[in-house]
C-alpha cells in the first residue's frame, strides 16, 4: 500500500495485483525498454512493462472519492470462474487497508474500456454500484459514447452523476475533461497547501510512456493524447498512473519517472 500526502489532501493506493506484461501489450518493444535507463527495477522487469490493478482512495475533508478502482483489468478479474472471488477478493482488500467500500463518497472514471470494481455484479446477473454510498462520476461524452448493460444498470439505480469539461468534487480535488484516450478522458487533479498532484488516467498507460510517447493503439487521437500528457508530466506535480504499478506514482525530473 502506498499512502502519501498532497497538502492535507491524503492519497492511497490500495494494490491488487502486479503484473509483467510483454511490452508489445502497451505498443512498446524490447528495445524500447531497454533503452530507457530508468525503466528497471520499478517500472519494468527482464524486458517486460509492470503493470497493476489498483485503486487511489482521495480522502479530501469528509470526502472519501476512488479513482478507477480495478479498470480495463476485466479480462483478467471478470471472467466467468472467477469474477465473483475476485470482487470479494477486492472488497477485502480495501476493507484490510481502511477504506470499506461502504464508506466512499465518490467514484470516479477516468473513462471507461471495462467496468473494473466500479459495479458489483449480482447473483441474479444484474450490476449494482461497487460503491454503494458513491455516485459514479464519468463524464456525459463517454456515457453518449457507450451502450453497456452495466452502466444501464447504473443508471437505473441512480448512481451515475455525468460529469462535463470541469467538475470540483471539493475545494481540493477537480476533474478534467482531456479527451484524446478516449471522447469523454479525464484526468483528477488534487492542490492543496501549494502542492499538486495528477491521476493522469490512461493517457500514460505505463509510466514508460512519459518517455517514449503514447501508445497509438491505446488512444483515439494519439497526437493529442501526447500534446496533453507531455504538458501535465512537465508541470511538476506529482504524477499518479491508475495502471501504473507499484508505488503507482513518482515525479518527472526532466529526464526520468523518480518514484515518489
């Protein structure tokens, strides 16, 4: 578990999962992770990316707001045989860290290319929010964008509160319509006390990407998907991955990632 602070704004990572991935999964290739001097021990392993399923709990004042707890990870934590350990498996990991699902305020998608453990699938087959206190906040482009029984489902039980170009959570902690990943991408950013921090979605799915560029076949509009993503990564702030793999998060110095 990674915890730190942004002023009085307390951030923590709650890890599932670890894994190494073939760098080709995230439009890299061997020789571009070995040219990145930086890449190993952290964010890579034996020539392959790390990456994670995970979720950031903001805890801003009275509010308890996660951030794509588990997303894109569908394939691996919702198949058929295992869905069902696995959101159990997850619901006690959050519990163990001291962050009950019960006692979220707000969930929060960056975007959506899978459900991850935003929604809790029943035994009737039917989806209720995982979050069952949290509204779900995406924004309205990427609900257009989609027709997922999930997020249907999520909608009838009034969890979805659509989010536009700027949405203020509390007095610290905003979102931000990016585009370029995907139509409705935002990213989360969180100042207080003069020191800021950025959940830059999956505009970086890897940190590696700060590096070496997006991956093109991640994002609708690559070109743009890198103009906003080297723009964030050169502004200082510390800079959080929700794919990224433990601690999940580090500082750009000019050169490299420095986990923070």
């Amino acid at each position: 578990m990674t915890s730190l602070r942004v002023g009085a704004v307390r951030l923590t990572r709650v890890g599932y999962a670890d894994v190494p991935l073939p760098p080709e999964t995230v439009g890299l290739t061997a020789s571009d992770v070995a040219a990145i001097d930086w890449a190993e021990p952290t964010w890579a392993e034996g020539g392959q990316v790390r990456a994670a399923a995970a979720a950031w709990i903001i805890e801003s004042g009275d509010a308890r707001i996660v951030v794509d707890p588990a997303l894109a990870a569908d394939a691996i934590l919702r198949n058929e045989q295992d869905a069902a350990a696995h959101q159990e498996a997850f619901a006690a990991a959050l519990a163990g860290a001291g962050f009950a699902r019960e006692t979220i305020t707000h969930a929060v998608a960056t975007h959506y290319d899978g459900i991850g453990m935003l929604a809790w699938r029943t035994d009737d087959g039917r989806w209720a929010p995982f979050f069952p206190n949290a509204g779900l906040l995406i924004s309205e482009r990427e609900l257009a964008a989609w027709d997922r029984p999930e997020l249907r489902d999520l909608e009838e039980a009034g969890a979805i509160r659509p989010t536009g170009e700027r949405h203020v959570i509390t007095s610290e902690v905003s979102l931000e319509h990016t585009g370029a990943h995907s139509v409705g991408h935002q990213i989360v950013r969180v100042e207080s006390e003069g020191e800021r921090a950025v959940i830059v979605g999956h505009l970086a799915v890897v940190p590696l990407h700060l590096a070496t560029g997006v991956c093109e076949q991640e994002h609708d509009e690559p070109e743009a998907a890198w103009q906003v993503l080297s723009a964030i990564r050169d502004e200082g702030a510390l800079l959080i991955g929700p794919l990224w793999p433990t601690p999940g998060c580090g500082r750009w110095d000019g050169s490299q990632l420095v986990p923070a």
